[in-house]
C-alpha cells in the first residue's frame, strides 16, 4: 500500500512539474492532490517535518490558486497609477522578479521556522534525520510562498530543495520519491530559465514589479 501511494504520488508529481514548469495555473490542482497522497507517505516514513509540510500544501494550493487567478487585478491597479496608457490585460498574474524588500522578512522566516521545526523533531518525535528535514521544510515553506506570488526567483528555493531531498529520500528508502526529486532538481535549472524568458515577454508588468 506505501508503495502504491507513493507511485502515485510520483506521477502526480511529474504532472505537477510540467505544469508548474509551463506556469499553468492547473498546477495548483495537482497541487492539492500531491499533499493528500504524500500526507500518509512521509508519516509511514517517519518523516514527520514533510508530513505536516504537506498539510500547509494544501493551503497554500488554494492560497495560490487564488492568488494565480485574481492577483493580476490588484497588480493592474497599482501599474494603472504609475504607467499612463499602459495596461496588461493578461487575465492571470504575471511571472515577475520578487522585490527586494521580501528577502530579510523570507530569510527571517526561513530561519525561524528551520530552528523550530528542527527543535520540534529532536524533543518530540524518533526523527533520525531532524535538520535535513527541518531544512527541506523550512525552504519548501519560503519556496511555496514565491510560488504563489509567481516570482521567478522561486525555482532557486526549490533547485535547492530537491538537491538535498533527492539524497534524503534515497537514505529513507523512498526510491520512487528519489528520482521523482532528482528529477525535479534538473528540470527546476529548465524551469527558472523558462520563467525567466517568459518574464521577459512581459514587460509592462516586469518594468514596474519591484513597487509591488
């Protein structure tokens, strides 16, 4: 049965790389399924740091849904203010660089929650691997974020991610979940320069992101 879930997690997985790969807002559904399945798989594993992670997938799915669907109506407004006679009419938000101003709060947090969350798996629970996970989880947390917002700086967080998951999973015994995470380490590379381009293309909304 562990293995069953984890199969299918792996190829929902793969299904939500391409399209997160692609910046389709349906990544989000795959989104919402991807935790539910791996909710039982890193609990069966002992990884208690993913399994709660992917508790707060399940809401920051919805958190970016929404956020891909209606947050290039607020982006709008603000660039109607600042660019007379410019308008982006692209009905979901933009790809843009994350301002400036987020990265001491992110790196705080980030480093917040690592130390918590390793804390937590040293007093509470049998986890043989606390940093690791405390690291993935931390990260994936920030990385989730930037995902929402469609900041092309996002695929950093996860190269990183799924570099140190991949060799974490191969140690757990999660093969299938291994490569599905060696996988995503190399096509993040892809992913960010795709993004990047795709970026570019948008120039009203890139031109002007940073006030944002």
């Amino acid at each position: 049965m562990e293995h069953t879930l984890e199969i299918a997690g792996t190829l929902i997985g793969i299904l939500y790389l391409w399209l997160e790969y692609r910046a389709s807002i349906y990544l989000w559904i795959a989104g919402i399924i991807m935790p539910a399945v791996y909710i039982f798989v890193y609990y069966d594993a002992g990884l208690y740091a993913d399994f709660g992670i992917n508790i707060y997938y399940l809401g920051a799915a919805i958190y970016g849904w929404a956020m891909w669907k209606y947050g290039s109506f607020l982006r709008r407004k603000i660039l109607r203010k600042q660019v007379s006679g410019q308008q982006a009419e692209s009905p979901e938000l933009p790809i843009t660089r994350m301002p400036a101003r987020y990265l001491l709060p992110l790196a705080a947090a980030f480093a917040v929650a690592f130390t918590g969350i390793a804390w937590i798996l040293i007093r509470f629970t049998d986890s043989n691997v606390p940093w690791l996970d405390s690291f993935t989880t931390a990260l994936s947390i920030v990385g989730m974020w930037m995902l929402a917002r469609k900041y092309v700086e996002q695929w950093w967080a996860w190269i990183a991610v799924d570099a140190v998951s991949a060799g974490l999973y191969i140690y757990k015994g999660l093969d299938f979940t291994a490569a599905l995470y060696a996988l995503y380490t190399i096509i993040a590379i892809f992913g960010y320069f795709k993004w990047k381009r795709m970026m570019d293309s948008e120039v009203p909304f890139e031109k002007f992101s940073g006030s944002y």
